[in-house]
C-alpha cells in the first residue's frame, strides 16, 4: 500500500534549501540506522515515500516541508 505523501512537482524555496538540506540528510540517516537494525534492504523509491511521510509528520511550517519534499524528489 502506498502512501501519497510524496510530493514530486513540490516547489524548493532558495532561502531554506541549506536547512531543509541539513533536515533531509538527519532523517536518511535515522531511515538507514532503522533499515540496518532490522536488516532490510530498501529501494530508492521506498526510501523516497518513507522520508515523505516523515517530512509529513514532523512539525515544520509549510514553506519548509514543501522545500524538503523538493529536496527528496530531486534524489
């Protein structure tokens, strides 16, 4: 079952690309630590819509979590 939290046509805004770069990179390392500890393998594209749904959940203004989305389609 997917999940349509990944946004692909998301807009990047040029003054919050570093934070939400540094926001994207924190949460693939909590992904693979997580993926590691459990000994799965993971596809890209699973790796994508987990990190939507993470940018999803998390308590970042709209700006922000519209820039991380961009950020992740772009990988």
């Amino acid at each position: 079952m997917a999940s349509n939290a990944l946004k692909t046509n998301a807009k990047i805004s040029p003054e919050r690309v570093d934070e939400a770069l540094s926001i994207r990179d924190r949460l693939i390392i909590e992904l693979l630590v997580s993926v590691l500890d459990e000994k799965l393998v993971i596809e890209r594209h699973i790796l994508k819509e987990r990190l939507a749904n993470l940018v999803e959940l998390a308590d970042y203004d709209a700006e922000l979590k519209e820039t991380i989305h961009g950020i992740v389609a772009k990988m």
